[in-house]
C-alpha cells in the first residue's frame, strides 16, 4: 500500500487524539514490518503467552448422537462456531510453531475436533510492562465500558457495581488495538510418542508444558481423572493484525515464512512492553 493509501486508511479510524499522534509520529520514519518480520514477532509472541482461545465448529445434530445427551447439549448447535480459552505452549523441536495443546477428551473444544473441526487459535500480545506514554484519549472509560455494560448516562448503576465490587474506574493500561494478534488456523493432530510420558518425546513434552503450565501436572496423559492427549496445532494459515495499519503489517503470513523462523531469530527480537519505558506510538517491537 502506499502511504497515503494507508494514511486515508489509518484516519478513517482514529480519533483526532489518535490523528494528530500518528501525524507527529510519522514524522519519524515508520516503516512497515515485512510478513517474514511478522513472523518472528508472532514465533516470539506464541512461545511467551500460554494462553489462546480456541474456535472450532459444532457438528451437526443427530438424533443419536450420545455426546448431546452426557451434556444435555441443547439441539440446533451444528454449524456454530465455539471458542474458549485454552492452555497453549510452544514445546515441539521440530521448531515449526505449532502450538502444543494438550486435549482433554470430554472438552467441548476437543469433542467438536474428535467430530472433524477444522481449529483456529486466536493469541494477542499482553505487554508485562504498562508504557511510560500512553495514547491520549479524551474520554476516560472504566472496565466496567469495555465489558459493553455501561453506562450510556446510567451512572448510577456503574456506581453501585463498583461499590459492590471494589472495582476502579481504570482504563485498559495500554492500547490493545495497538498491539499484535493473530489467528493460526488448521487442524489437531495427535503428536507421535507424545503420550508416553516414559519416552523422550513424551516426557519432554510434559516438562516444557508444565514449565508454562504447572496446574496442568494433573492432568497429563496418563493421570487417572481425564483421558488426555498431547497434540498438535498443525498450522496451515495465518492471519496477522500488527497493529495500526500505518506501522503494522496486516494480512496473511505465507506458512512457508512462519515455518521458517528460527529460534535465533525470535529470540533476538523483542515485543512492545516487554522492557520498561516503552511508548505506544513507537514501531511495533524491536526487529
Ligand atoms: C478442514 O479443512 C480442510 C482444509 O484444510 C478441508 O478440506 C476440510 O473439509 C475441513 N473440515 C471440515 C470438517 O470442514
Ligand atoms: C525458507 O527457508 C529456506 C531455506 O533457508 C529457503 O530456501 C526458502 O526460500 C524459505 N522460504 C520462505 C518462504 O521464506
């Protein structure tokens, strides 16, 4: 895109706050990430969260379909989208960036793979460090705004939410939109030797996930309270949002590219927020 293009892009958007901001930033040189540099980003982005949500879809209704009934699964729910929050590590040697997930068989994420969904995980970036300088904005929002509970002028019952719950009218501490997120989307597979936990494979795989995940110890492949398995996200499509369009790169990440990433590479580089003194407008991590 040319920087116009992206400029016109970026205005329509943004609150003259966010304008004049973006104006004087571009007086410094911004220059738009590659995809490959988006990968290392997102590579460096999926080995530090442990967190993602999930999207698979529901299969289609069958009248004899004993799942529905374990759960009392309402009808009607075929073809819908589900996603949750699931535990994600990066614990694979091959190096590829597929996310390591550990199945629990009478998840609803894992019963819609188990019925052939296709899976997407959706990971945003949550810098550990608020910046030193923020984004102006005019308006100052609560929580409480962000949940889409408040408070078109019905101050009172905000009031009496925070009262009850101690709750703070603080702003998000950083601009969310601001930040990467991104979408890796294909299919579960099972991981081979990754149930054994006597194996190499197997027993490696349990140390990095409870490294990330030290809850999870109870439920390893092999404990006696949920039928679990080690698997694979194996990545076949990536969507990626940098951030603003006017420094970030936005759109698909070739496989080719986000397999190629070396360790070395994500290593180096490093995430916005991830050192103190950060300021938003700043480029998107250091490449
Ligand atoms: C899953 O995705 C593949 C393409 O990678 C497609 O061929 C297949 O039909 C999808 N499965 C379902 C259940 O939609
Ligand atoms: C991936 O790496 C290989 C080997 O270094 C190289 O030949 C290939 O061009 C790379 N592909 C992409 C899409 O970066």
């Amino acid at each position: 895109m040319k920087p116009a293009a992206i400029t016109s892009l970026f205005l329509s958007c943004c609150s003259a706050a966010a304008r004049a901001a973006a104006v004087s930033a571009s007086n410094h040189e911004l220059r738009i990430p590659t995809s490959y540099e988006s990968a290392i980003l997102g590579r460096r982005i999926l080995a530090l969260t442990p967190l993602g949500t999930i999207s698979t879809v529901f299969p289609a209704d069958k009248n004899d379909d004993d799942l529905s009934e374990q759960e009392n699964r309402p009808s009607g729910l075929g073809g819908m989208p589900y996603g949750l929050m699931e535990y994600v590590a990066d614990c694979e040697d091959d190096d590829l960036g597929n996310p390591t997930i550990l199945a629990i068989t009478i998840g609803t994420t894992f019963k819609n793979v188990a019925a052939g969904s296709n899976v997407s995980l959706a990971v945003q970036w949550t810098p550990p460090h608020p910046p030193a300088k923020r984004i102006e904005s005019n308006a100052k929002r609560s929580w409480f705004s962000y949940l889409g509970l408040s408070s078109n002028g019905d101050e009172e019952v905000e009031e009496q939410y925070h009262k009850r719950t101690h709750y703070h009218r603080i702003a998000l501490p950083y601009s969310a939109a601001n930040l990467p997120r991104f979408s890796l989307i294909g299919h579960l597979e099972p991981i081979e030797g990754g149930d054994d936990r006597k194996g190499e494979v197997g027993s490696k795989l349990a140390k990095c996930f409870v490294k990330s995940h030290p809850d999870a110890k109870y439920w390893l492949p092999g404990n006696r309270i949920h039928e679990s398995h080690f698997v694979r996200l194996a990545v076949e499509q990536i969507y990626w949002v940098g951030g603003f369009g006017d420094r970030a790169f936005i759109g698909w990440i070739p496989v080719e590219e986000w397999q190629n990433v070396t360790r070395e590479e994500w290593q180096k580089v490093r995430l916005p927020g991830e050192k103190k003194g950060w300021k938003e407008w700043s480029a998107p991590g250091d490449l």
